[in-house]
C-alpha cells in the first residue's frame, strides 16, 4: 500500500507555500526553545526545527525555477499575443528541451505526438488562447488517442481548466498545461529566443 501525504497537512501546506516560511518556523521553534527551555533541552528544541528545515529545502528546489507574478504576467501577455507559428514553435523546442521527439500533426485536434520511453502523449496546443473548451473538444481527443495508439492526452492553454471539464479530465486522464506548469515548461526557451532589450 503506498502512502500518501493529505494534502492539508502542515508539511503539504509547506511544501506549496514559499519556501522561506519553513525557514521562518525554524527560526521561531529555535528562538522559542533558547528563550523557554531548561539549557540540558535547549538542542533538542531546536532539533525539533530540523523537519520543517527539510521541508524549506525541498520546497526551495521545487521552486527553484517558479517565475515571480510580474514574470508570470508578461509571459502571459507575450504568449497570448504570439500567432501560432510562433507559439507551436516555442512549444516544440521546449518539448525537446523535455527529451521528447515531437512530431507535428495535420490532422485532428492533436497538434503534437511526442514519443519518450516507449511512450507517446498526444498534444492539443492550437486553442491556447480560447476562453472557452467544450466537452467535446476532450472527447474527440479521447478518441484520437484510441485510434493513434496514444498512452497520453495533453491540453495546452493559457486558461486554467474550465471546472465542468476537471472530472471528465481526471477519468481520461487528461493533463491540463497552464499556469506554473507551461512557464515552467516555455520560460527558458522563451527567455533565450527573446530579443535582448
């Protein structure tokens, strides 16, 4: 049986917060175990800091590479404003970047095969700037990958999932790109194509 962390426990909470609030909480437990107990416990208390101490590295790793909400804003604006050339280019230098071998598709939803590990995702990419999907955008999708022999879905967007979708997503398992996840995914081959001002 594999276990699972809640993801309302305090260590999950830490882990999406900035990192440096664990290293806050150490700090605290350790001036608060100088400043309350008995010198022969002073280490132990402090000891008592070393999880959430694990807890900020960690979380200093992961977000490592997070763009600030003022980078996240002008990425959004300048990924909006690209044609598609532009913008499906961008996509398959970074899938590259991944270790995938990506192949342009011309026909059907998917625009994208991507082959790593024996494994191929299916890539819909062309409706990144639509404010709206429709349930039967996900379905010809789930369908394309029966008939293209596909392991995975993946959906492009500059939106995040539309909420009447998340459920028929989660069961085709079907992974949404937005947010954190696609500047994570085109923010160094954006910053490297980009003009230097």
């Amino acid at each position: 049986m594999k276990w699972k962390m809640s993801d309302r426990s305090l260590f999950a909470v830490l882990l999406r917060a900035p990192w440096w609030v664990s290293f806050v909480l150490v700090a605290a437990i350790s001036l608060a175990s100088s400043a309350l107990l008995p010198n022969e416990y002073k280490a132990v208390g402090a000891l008592c800091s070393f999880p959430f101490a694990v807890v900020g590295a960690l979380a200093a790793w992961r977000q490592r590479n997070q763009l600030s909400p003022t980078q996240e804003d002008a990425l959004q604006n300048a990924l909006g404003a690209m044609h598609w050339r532009e913008f499906s280019a961008l996509l398959h230098q970074a899938f590259e970047l991944q270790g995938y071998t990506v192949a342009p598709l011309a026909h059907g939803l998917a625009d994208f095969s991507l082959t790593r590990q024996g494994q191929t995702t299916l890539v819909c990419a062309k409706r990144w700037k639509a404010a709206a999907w429709g349930m039967d955008n996900l379905q010809t999708l789930v369908n394309e990958r029966q008939t293209q022999h596909a392991t995975h879905l993946m959906c492009v967007s500059l939106q995040d999932i539309p909420q009447p979708l998340k459920k028929f997503a989660a069961q085709h398992q079907v992974t949404w790109l937005s947010g954190q996840s696609l500047w994570a995914l085109v923010a160094p081959v954006h910053a490297s194509t980009s003009p230097k001002p």
